[in-house]
C-alpha cells in the first residue's frame, strides 16, 4: 500500500509524523511518500519535496510565498496523477490543501484530512461580501468542500465537533496528537528542565512576518523585566536554524543579554517558570506542560483591519481561551500588545509562585478535552481500512 502526505508548515510536519508512526506499527511494509519536512523523514516517509516552510500568517505574507505554493501545487498533482497513491492524507495547511482535494478527488484517490480544517472565525460580513446567505459556520464553503471530498476527517479540536455534526462531514474526533505526545512526555520534560533561578520563556513565532510584529515590542519588554525582576532570568526559542542569524542581528539592536534557545521548543517550556507565547503551535505545548504563560499575536494593521471586517470575528485568539470562551489566560491582540501592557499582565505570576501554580491547575483543567489517548490508532485503523 502505497500512501502520500501533503503537509506544508512544521508543526503539520510534526503531526503527520505521529501518524507515519501509527500506521508503520499497524502495517509495517506500509509505503510512505509525501511533501514535507525532516520530521516526516526521520519517521519513515520519503519525502518528495521539503514544503515544511510554505504556510504563513497573513496575506501579504501568504502571497509572498506563491512562487513557491503555485509551482509545488501543480508538480504534486502530476506527481499524483503518474504514481497514483492508494491514499491521499492532507494535513492541515488548508489554504492549499482544500484546493488540492477538489482536483485530487477527480483523480478517485481517497482522500483523508488529518488536523482537519475548521472556521475559527465566522465573518458575517465576509456572508454578506460574498452575498451569500451563510448563517451558521456549518454552512461555510470549506465544510461543504470536506463533505464532498474526503473519505474521512480527523479533527484534533473539541469546540468544532457541533460543526463537523451539523456539516454532516463524516469525522472522528481524535485529539490533539501534539499535545498528548507532550503530555505523555511531561515528567521527561519537566525532570530535564529544572533549573535553579526562575525563567521566564519567550516564544515569537517561527515566521518572519510574525517576528518582524513580535520582536520589537519583546525586547523592549524583556528590558523592562531585566530592570524590574533581576531574579529573573529570560530566554528566547528561535525555531529554526535559517532564522537564528537574523534573530540575533535585531537583537543586537536593542542590546539583548538573555540566552537563546535552539533546541526542542518542549524543552524550553519544560524549565520556564513563565512564558510569553505568540498564539499558534507554541500554545499546544505549554498547555501540554501546563507552563503558565501570556498569549500574543500581532499582525500588519492593515491586514488587521481586513480580517476584523470581513474573515474574523474571533472572541479569543489563544486557544486556552476560545476552547473555554472565557480569559483563561491573559491575551494581548494587535493594538494591545505593548511592552507596558505585556508587564502589567504578567506581573502578578512573575511576583507571585501561588499564582502561577493556580495558572497550571487551571489549564490542567482544560486539557483533557484535547487528549485523546487512542487517537491516532483511530486516525491509522480507519486509513488502513480503505484498501
């Protein structure tokens, strides 16, 4: 059985790899071919083409990268229509990835959606922009494109499970197998991450759209914390080796003394006291560890203004906060995220141990929702039952 991956940003690399796990442990001669990254690679799948950096955040950054998306897009679809595969599993990335199953599904290769899609935001004006009468997010045009198209789904979020019901996209609910990796990791974690002083973790991002809004505000934030809490140590998590010289050269610009940290994201998260954590994949893993942190997220104005009017009309931004619909966490969106604003949130668990404990309970309380302890058993049972 020969099967093929799409994954098209790091932390889909990460996840289609615990599923290449799965599915090797039920079917070891299994065949594993895909466009991906190292993470994939080191898991068993040839991979065809590196598209580990092709997702973005944001439009301009999105449409930066089309020399890149629109050449990859139509060789994989040649590459699909000479080899063949028996399965098709796309992973997240859906901007690409929806597309790709509408044509890919002409083709009558089975399609499976792993970290399925969801509408995080449902613009009411983007209905009315559009002109159409879309009342209900079940009704978006992305469920009504999985409906048609995939065999199965596999969504990794609990807020969504009424949408994909009412969408009636045939779907298993399985968690999120990052956090439940981590999870099951925890204590590995933790025991390899003590330290002696306090931390305070920085995570910025792991594009360059996002750390060009993030890392000013951050350095003049952790300037502040070096003057104010001098029992504090701080670090930053650069998440790729290609980014690190660049990194380094904005912090030499606002005279930055802390370590940084190229290692395991987990690792650095294991041994903070506290975080600071750009909303995205970074969030997963502290809930995993249940390190308290403050959630931010910033992004061009104009963009902001763009998706506020007609893609997003999002309550919360971290994901602590939309699963419960409540602030859970403190978070600092566009505007917000300030270097005075950023202290006056975290000053409370940076002052107070009691705090950040209550915090981590807090989100050990959240957790379980997301874990799903057979969940990619389920994802490789129901894959390997097709053919």
């Amino acid at each position: 059985m020969k099967v093929f991956f799409v994954a098209g940003e790091r932390s889909g690399d990460e996840a289609a790899a615990l599923l290449s796990n799965a599915l090797i442990q039920l079917k070891p001669d299994i065949q594993l071919l895909g466009f991906g990254g190292e993470k994939m690679q080191k898991a068993g799948v040839r991979i065809i083409q590196n598209s580990s950096s092709w997702s973005q955040i944001g439009l301009w950054e999105n449409l930066k990268l089309l020399h890149r998306t629109i050449p990859g897009f139509y060789a994989l679809l040649r590459y699909l229509k000479q080899e063949k595969p028996d399965i098709l599993i796309l992973v997240d990335f859906p901007y690409f990835n929806i597309r790709l199953a509408r044509r890919v599904k002409r083709l009558n290769i089975p399609i499976f959606y792993y970290i399925s899609p969801v509408v995080w935001g449902f613009g009411k004006n983007l209905a009315k922009w559009r002109r159409k009468q879309v009342t209900s997010p079940a009704h978006h045009p992305r469920y009504q494109i999985l409906r048609e198209v995939v065999e199965r789904a596999f969504l990794a979020y609990p807020m969504f499970i009424s949408d994909y019901e009412e969408a009636k996209i045939p779907f298993d609910y399985i968690g999120s197998p990052l956090m439940l990796d981590t999870f099951q990791k925890r204590e590995q974690y933790k025991k390899n991450g003590r330290r002696g002083k306090r931390f305070l973790a920085v995570l910025p991002g792991s594009r360059f759209g996002e750390l060009r809004c993030h890392l000013p505000v951050l350095f003049r934030s952790l300037k502040l914390v070096q003057k104010e809490f001098a029992d504090w140590d701080v670090g930053i998590s650069v998440a790729s080796a290609e980014i690190f010289p660049w990194i380094k050269r904005q912090a030499e610009k606002f005279s930055y003394s802390g370590e940084f940290w190229t290692s395991d994201a987990r690792e650095f998260l294991a041994k903070a006291d506290f975080a600071w954590i750009a909303s995205g994949t970074a969030i997963h893993l502290a809930m995993a560890l249940a390190t308290p942190f403050v959630g931010f997220y910033r992004v061009h104005p104009v963009i902001a203004e763009i998706s506020r009017n007609f893609f997003l009309d999002l309550p919360y931004w971290t994901l602590l906060n939309y699963a419960e619909n409540r602030e859970v966490c403190p978070e600092l969106i566009q505007e917000k995220f300030t270097p005075e604003r950023l202290i006056q949130v975290s000053r409370p668990f940076l002052l107070d141990e009691k705090k950040r404990k209550n915090f981590s309970e807090a989100i050990d309380a959240v957790l379980p929702k997301f874990l799903v302890g057979n969940g990619l058993q389920i994802a490789a049972e129901k894959i390997l039952k097709t053919k």
